[in-house]
C-alpha cells in the first residue's frame, strides 16, 4: 500500500488573481500606491492649514469653529493614512501566506476525490473509498463531454488501482476522465462517490473561490479537497 502523507500546508486562501509556478516562484510585492497618495495628501493639507494660519487677516482672524472643523478635518486625514498602512501591511501578510503555503506542493503528486482521472500512454491511476457493506463495486468512467465510456468492476479497497484505458469498443483515447463509484449490495445500490485521482503539481492559482491546482494536463483540484501528498 502506497503512503501518502498529509498536506502541511494549510489548504485555504482568500488571496484574489494571484499565481505560483513550479518554474520559479517568487516573493509577493505589495503595492503601497494607495497609502503614497493618503501621505501626499496629508501633506499637502498640513501646508496648506499652516498657510492660511500664516496669512491670515489679524483684523479678521480664522472663525474658531471653522479653525476646530478644520483640526477635525486634520485628524481624520492622518487617521486614514494610518489605517492605509495597516491595510496595506495585512493584505501583504495574508497574500504571502496564500500563496507561499502551497510551494511544498509544487512538482509533487498529489490526491484529491473527484479530480480528473488521466489516461496517457499507461494506466491511469485512481483510488476509491472501501465499503465494507458493500458486496459488489463499479466505477462508471465518463469523458469531458460526460458520455459514459465504460463500467468496469474495481476492487472494494482502499489501495491505489489502474484502469487500461479498457471500453466496449476498444480502447478510449489519451485524455481527462471521470470516475463515478457505485456500491451494490445483494444487487441493490448503496450509494455513489466520486474516485481520487493523482497528479504532479506544476503551478497553484489563488482567485475569489480560493486556491486552485493545476497539472500539466489543467485545472487538477481545488487545494482545498487534496488528500494526500506523495514526495
């Protein structure tokens, strides 16, 4: 039986448009545009309060409630300059962590149930879930286009199984499968799961749904359904 570890990485992101290669990963640069111009602006406010206090007609001083409005109005600039940096400082924080988290996994196998089964110029790997009350399993394997292929008996085990390729008329060609598991017991069925299959990992994508994993083959698996990690 085939060990796989657990993934070490923590296998959830809420980073957006972001992407990490198996080629050449590199650190996150955070942009600190916006909190540049919240510091321009702050400046530009302070001369500008420092001016008119200057210049101001002493025969007719600054109104003192507009002089308070006006401190006021200082404050709250400074206030939002601060708060910027903070803001740009924690999605620095959690962007390398979105990202960063999963560089263990690139170039390694990895296992998620209902990713696709890929059938190459070998056997094409999966793995299913024992049932010990069931009696009988079959996995229905299904194309892109979600046209049954074939139904092929597979051992009730939770090792690692092959399928050739094998259908009724022939072999199916090279390409992404699915794999539907359906157990039977006294020739009733029990249920239906979806098989795992493997993949090497060649680049981790993060948008708005979270982190996605890619082989050389496309989109593998959401990292948060992987199961197992081989080296």
């Amino acid at each position: 039986m085939e060990s796989f570890a657990s993934p070490t990485p923590s296998l959830t992101s809420g980073t957006t448009g972001q992407s990490l290669a198996k080629s050449g990963p590199s650190g996150i640069d955070p942009s600190n545009n916006a909190a540049a111009a919240a510091s321009a602006d702050f400046q530009n406010f302070l001369k500008l309060l420092t001016a008119q206090l200057r210049n101001q007609d002493p025969l007719s001083p600054l109104d003192s409630t507009q002089f308070v409005a006006q401190l006021a109005s200082f404050s709250t600039v400074e206030q939002l300059v601060g708060a910027n940096a903070r803001l740009d400082s924690l999605a620095a924080a959690i962007s390398g962590a979105g990202l960063d988290s999963y560089a263990p996994l690139l170039g390694r196998e990895v296992e998620a149930q209902g990713a696709p089964i890929w059938l190459g110029s070998s056997l094409a790997d999966f793995r299913i879930e024992a049932d010990p009350n069931a009696d009988a399993v079959e996995a229905i394997v299904t194309n892109a286009a979600g046209g049954e292929v074939a139904r092929i008996p597979v051992i009730n085990s939770n090792e690692r199984q092959t399928w050739n390729g094998a259908t009724p008329s022939g072999t199916a060609p090279q390409g992404a499968y699915s794999m539907e598991i359906v157990y039977w017991r006294d020739g009733a069925e029990l249920g239906r799961r979806s098989a795992s299959g493997f993949g090497i990992v060649e680049e981790i994508r993060t948008d708005a749904s979270g982190a996605q994993v890619y082989t050389a083959q496309g989109l593998f698996a959401r990292a948060a359904d992987i199961s197992g990690i081989r080296r």
